[in-house]
C-alpha cells in the first residue's frame, strides 16, 4: 500500500498523526506487519554510511580500555532493546548476512556510535505527532538517544487522537513507582546557540516512524 494511504479502525487519526509528524520532520512509512518493519529497518541500515562517532584521538596511541573503544565500532549496529524473543531471533537472521551487528549486551558498551535504534512504541498521539514509550529502561532510553536513526514501530491500534484521550492509560502507568515515559516529537533539535537550528544534537539525526496494521 502506498504511503499516505490511510489505515486501521481510525484512519483520519492516523493521517493527522502523519501530517503532524512529517512536519517536525519524520518519515512516516506504512507497514502491514512486524516482519515488513524489520525488513525496512534492515534495508535502511545497509544503505546508510556507518556511524563514525569514534572517541577523538583515536589515531593516536592509546589505552588499552580506549583502543578497545575504537575498535568496537568497524561495522554497523543496531540496537533493538525488548523486542520478543522470536522477534528479535528474526531480526538478526535478517542482519547476519548484511554484516550488521544487533546488539545484545548492554548498550554502554556501544556508546562508540549506534547506527539504528529499534523500538516499538507504546502509544502515538495524532494531533501532535508523537510518540509516547515507556523508556524505563536503561536500554531503551540509550537506543533512542544515541543512535544516528531512531525507527519507531507505533501499531495503529496504540493511537489517540489527544494527550486527552491518553489520559486514562497514562493515569495507570503512572501508579508505577520510578516510572520513566518519553514523548518524542521528530528528530532531536534545538536552536540553543544563537538560534540556529541543529538537528541530532541531542538525540538521533532521523526518526522514521513505521505505522503497524495490527487489527
């Protein structure tokens, strides 16, 4: 299906949701299952240059822990912390063959660069275009913000309209003590100096969002 098509039970929603998100600067894409949004994010790793944010100094001579730093990122690597078990087994069965490492250690041992970060997101908000995912995890909160490219997987059946109309399952994730909820809006910007826009200072330099036909 091409994109811009509408779909799921509401597809105004998820046309507002595209709209709104396009205009902070996402790619939007529509995916009728898991498997084709794992396919795509492959797709998009093994046309992308590799990540290169190696620790300064690195042709110089170093310490054994510094050398050890440069040396982990020679080939490219994504992370997809809490996946499923089988998701994530098909997700490396797809990258294996095109060189790509998924990562599945801790993410601080990745801090040299991360190409792709994968996640599944637990609800969307249409009006805004944003993301809303539970990053209490170390993991999770890492492989959206040092990544080069966040693909955020959001199943049609997760969006609302409103922040309003999320209250109701953000009230009860709230009860949860040392909980830790990210919303996310585009890529990472800001015009902190001198009112010049930056984009992926702070977080990754793209967002592709994948709509997921899940009913």
């Amino acid at each position: 299906m091409p994109p811009g098509t509408d779909r799921g039970r509401h597809p105004a929603a998820a046309q507002t949701f595209r709209r709104a998100a396009e205009k902070v600067s996402a790619i939007v894409r529509d995916v009728a299952s898991l498997d084709e949004a794992l396919a795509y994010t492959v797709r998009l790793c093994d046309t992308k240059e590799a990540c290169e944010l190696l620790a300064t100094g690195c042709a110089e001579p170093l310490s054994p822990g510094a050398a050890a730093l440069c040396e982990r990122k020679q080939t490219k690597i994504m992370a997809a912390p809490g996946l499923p078990p089988e998701l994530w087994t098909r997700f490396e069965e797809l990258c294996r063959p095109r060189g790509i490492t998924l990562a599945d250690g801790p993410l601080r041992d990745h801090l040299a660069g991360i190409d792709i970060g994968v996640t599944i997101a637990d609800y969307g908000i249409a009006e805004t275009g944003t993301l809303v995912i539970d990053s209490s995890s170390e993991a999770l909160r890492l492989a959206t913000m040092i990544s080069e490219i966040h693909v955020a997987i959001l199943p049609l059946s997760r969006l609302r309209e409103t922040a309003h109309d999320l209250e109701p399952e953000l009230t009860a994730r709230m009860q949860t003590p040392a909980n830790y909820l990210a919303f996310i809006t585009g890529a990472s910007r800001t015009a902190d100096i001198e009112r010049v826009l930056a984009i992926g200072v702070h977080g990754p330099l793209e967002l592709h969002i994948l709509l997921l036909e899940d009913r």
